[in-house]
C-alpha cells in the first residue's frame, strides 16, 4: 500500500518506483486488482462514512 500511496502522491511511472518497495510489477499487480475489485472505492466510502 505505502508503494502505491508514493506512485499516487509523486506522480511517477510505475517503472521508477525506487527499489525499496516490492518491484514495480508486482506493486502495480495488486493496484489493477484492487482497482478492478473496487477496493478503492469502498475504503473512500468507508472513510467517508467515518468521518460525517
């Protein structure tokens, strides 16, 4: 997850993900299933929820 929160806050490609998280491959592997399984919509709807 910290690997995908560094993509989305630096605006980098995938590709140069720095090498202290997983490989780029597999970091973006959990993001498309996640994306696609709607993981990322539930939690902003969950946070959303929490904080009304």
């Amino acid at each position: 997850m910290n690997a995908i929160l560094y993509v989305d806050r630096t605006g980098i490609p995938w590709r140069y993900l720095p090498h202290d998280f997983a490989p780029w491959e597999t970091v973006y592997g959990y993001f498309a299933a996640w994306q696609k399984e709607g993981v990322f919509d539930q939690l902003n709807g969950l946070l959303q929820r929490l904080t009304q």
